[in-house]
C-alpha cells in the first residue's frame, strides 16, 4: 500500500473511534476497559508502566521522562491525550507518532475484539466501550506490538477509574493538583486528590511534585494502603536553579541520588522546569530504584531533546504567534508569569477559546493582567464556548471591551495585524487543546511558522 492508502486507512480507524462516546464524557468504570484489555491478552502487562496524573503538566512531563529513556537506549511509548492535529500524536514508538500502517493494522486486529466486549456490555444493559476506553485498548496492544520497553501513560481524568489504569504502573506520578474537572473528579482538591491517587498499585514507587498539604494527605494515605514508598518534592527532589536561556532555559536538579546541573531544557516557564525535575525523579525511581544516580550525560541528551507540542510554542514570526494549551486557571496562571519572565514583549494580543465546561472567569481573571487586545474566539469543537456568550461574560465580569471574533483563524489574522503595527508586540493562543490544535494547523496552512517552532530567535 502507499503512503496515501496507509493514511486513509489511519483515518478511517479514527473515524470509527469518533463513532463511540466522546472522552468528555467518560464512563466512572474501569471494569469494560479490563474486559478489553483481557480479551486482547492483556498487552499491557507486557512492559512496565510509568503512570503519571495531575491536574497541570501531565503531558510535559511524559515527554520528558520518556526522552531520558529513549536517551538510555530503551525503546518506548507514550500514551497522552489529547491530540493536538492528527489522532497519532497519542501513541508514540521511540519518541515518533505511530505510523500510519502500524496505527490502522493494530485497529483492524483488535476491532473484532472490542465489538465483543461491546455486545457484553450491551447485553447487560450498559453502554459499550466508549471513544477513550477504546483508544487505551488500542495504545496497549500497539505498545506490545511494537514492541516497547518502558511505556510512559497519561491519565486521561482522574485515576482511580480511568481507563489506564488498567495497567499497573511501577512508578506512580504526580504533577501539581489543582480544581479542574470538579464535576466528574469532586469539589475539593482533597477529593481530586483521592480519585488520582488510585493509581498507585501495590508495591509501587510514588513520585509527586510539591502539593498542597490536603492532596498530599491523600497520595500518602493511598501510598500507605498500597505499601508504596514516597518520594516527594521539595525534600527528596527539587529545582536549584533556573536562567533564561535562547530557546528556552537552563536548569539545575537536585534529584533523588544525584545533582543533575546546567542542564539545557528547550521549554519555556518555570513550571517546565518543575516538570522536567519530577520526569529525572521519575526516571530515577525506575532505572535504579531511587537509588542510584543516573548518568548525567545521558540525564542532558534527554532534556535537550525533549519537546511539549503546544505549550509556549512559536508557531510563527514577524510577528511572534505563541500557542498554549493553558485551559484552567493554574494553567492560565502560569502562562502569565511565563510571559513576564521568559519573553520580552511590551504588548501582547491574547486569542481566547474556552470549552464550555471550564472556569473561564478563573481564565480571564488571569490572562486580563496580560492583554493588551483579547479577542475571543471558538474551535470547532461541540464543547467550545460560543464566541458571543463568552464576549458578553468577559464584559459582565471586567467591564472592558472584548472584540469577538467566531472564525479561529481570522481572529488571530486580526491578532497578527495588531502586532505588527507597534515593536515588540506578539500574539498568544489560548484557552483550550483544541482551539491550539486547531491554531497549529493553521500556521502550517498559512505559514505561519518558522524553520524552528520550539524556539524564539
């Protein structure tokens, strides 16, 4: 077959997962995901699991534990949601989206599959295997059929019930819990805390960033069920040091059983840095049990390579277009403070779409403190808040003029005609993954992009 049949083929499985229940909504179970993964053989216990929850920063630290394990020679995947433009981004071989052809074959084996353990559910009265309970399924088996060494797997929501956790995570990560989701996860960040915190299996080794002591009392208490040993920032792990740096920063670690200094992380925000010292602690924990120090030179090549498609990412110049998927307000937060520390702009244009299930007052309370110009806009996503009804929320709660733009890509060619009338003025989108993948497409449509998109000249 050729290159264009191969991504028909890739398509069309992505096509039939959208037929399934959307991972908006997703089933408080874990029982139909165990049935799939059972019936397939259970693929996920073919290699060890790094699992990492939270609530900000999932996504950058999988990429960055998993470039230290590509870095050390071990083959891996990487299972993170969602996807920004193409459906492959979620399952990664060795660091490289999954190709077309292993996508759309690994579907078709495992399809017969699933539709049996969709006429079971159907027979008892439930609904079958829905769009993200599929997609773990598939993940797992094309890990095994890979095959990987080490797979490193996002939390789609949550933890206790979610689908991936169907594999047993030797090493159990966490990045900072904060309220999001509150209607599928609790109120509290305590009961965000306890439904993540059902990752961690027996035995396991638990690796958490700083939490607030509520969310700590949880993953301790868990980890004390489950026998689980703890190692916590800031007393066993930590950030040094940070320096801005072009393209990004340089950082210095304090890890579990070694320094890891002046290392070269190609990502913007201290909270990347946060990150890329819970991903060594992580990788520390796994290679040599929290023991051992691992190579630096090793440590270095990972960090250097590693990567975080949309966040704080240049997707064009002249002027400079910056995307970020921020969608909460710690995320929105820590864009904020990111833009004031790394980037040198005296002005800023901010292209805002927010999903209707999310805090956009605790959005905007943040990103009004950095707009010169908002303009509001919306993805194509059924979940986005339409343009006008977040326009006139935006003026309820500030009392300030928001232009609102419905089409996606004419509000940032408004954005870029703004910028490029004053110095030092850029354009950031934001708000929602999809309104950022969507932005993405466009820059590469319109050419909007530079030679390099993970750094700023």
């Amino acid at each position: 077959m050729s290159d264009d049949s191969h991504r028909a083929a890739a398509d069309a499985a992505y096509g039939e997962l959208l037929t399934r229940v959307g991972e908006a909504k997703p089933e408080r179970r874990l029982d139909a995901t165990r049935r799939a993964v059972e019936v397939l053989g259970d693929p996920q216990k073919a290699y060890p699991i790094i699992h990492i929850t939270g609530t900000n920063g999932k996504t950058s630290t999988s990429r960055i534990a998993e470039s230290i394990l590509r870095a050390y020679g071990l083959r891996t995947g990487l299972l993170t949601s969602p996807h920004l433009e193409r459906f492959n981004e979620r399952i990664l071989i060795d660091g490289q989206p999954i190709a077309d052809e292993a996508l759309a074959r690994n579907w078709d084996e495992i399809r017969p599959y699933l539709e049996l353990v969709d006429a079971e559910l159907e027979a008892s009265g439930r609904p079958r295997l829905t769009f993200f309970e599929a997609v773990t399924a598939l993940g797992f088996a094309c890990f095994a059929d890979a095959p990987v060494d080490v797979a490193v797997v996002e939390v789609g929501m949550g933890g206790e019930w979610d689908s991936t956790n169907v594999g047993d995570g030797t090493v159990a990560v966490f990045t900072p819990i904060s309220l999001d989701h509150q209607a599928a996860l609790g109120s509290t960040i305590a009961e965000i805390a306890r439904t993540k915190a059902g990752i961690i299996k027996d035995g396991a080794t638990v690796v958490t960033a700083r939490q607030t002591p509520e969310a700590m009392r949880e993953i301790q208490a868990a980890a004390s069920r489950h026998g689980a040993s703890v190692i916590a920032q800031p007393s066993e792990f930590d950030v040094t040091a940070t320096s801005v740096a072009v393209g990004g920063q340089l950082v210095d670690v304090r890890g579990v059983a070694g320094a890891y200094d002046g290392l070269t992380l190609p990502l913007y925000g201290d909270h990347q840095a946060q990150n890329a010292a819970v991903a060594i602690a992580a990788v520390e924990a796994f290679i040599g049990g929290g023991a051992h120090a691992l190579t630096h030179e090793l440590v270095e090549e990972g960090i250097a390579a590693a990567s975080s498609p949309g966040r704080l990412q240049l997707i064009g110049t002249e002027p400079t277009v910056i995307v970020d998927a921020a969608h909460n307000p710690a995320g929105a937060a820590t864009l904020r403070a990111a833009l004031d520390r790394f980037f040198d702009f005296d002005e800023v244009a901010v292209v805002l779409g927010i999903l209707k299930d999310k805090d956009a007052h605790g959005i905007i309370d943040e990103l009004a403190q950095a707009a010169s110009l908002l303009i509001v806009t919306q993805s194509h996503s059924e979940r986005a808040r339409p343009a006008e009804d977040l326009a006139e929320d935006i003026y309820e709660w500030t009392q300030e003029h928001v232009e609102e733009v419905d089409d996606l890509g004419e509000a940032i060619e408004a954005a870029r005609a703004w910028a490029l009338k004053g110095e030092k003025r850029a354009v950031v989108v934001t708000g929602s993954i999809t309104l950022v993948g969507e932005a993405m497409t466009l820059a590469e449509q319109r050419g909007w992009r530079s030679a390099r998109t993970d750094e700023l000249e």
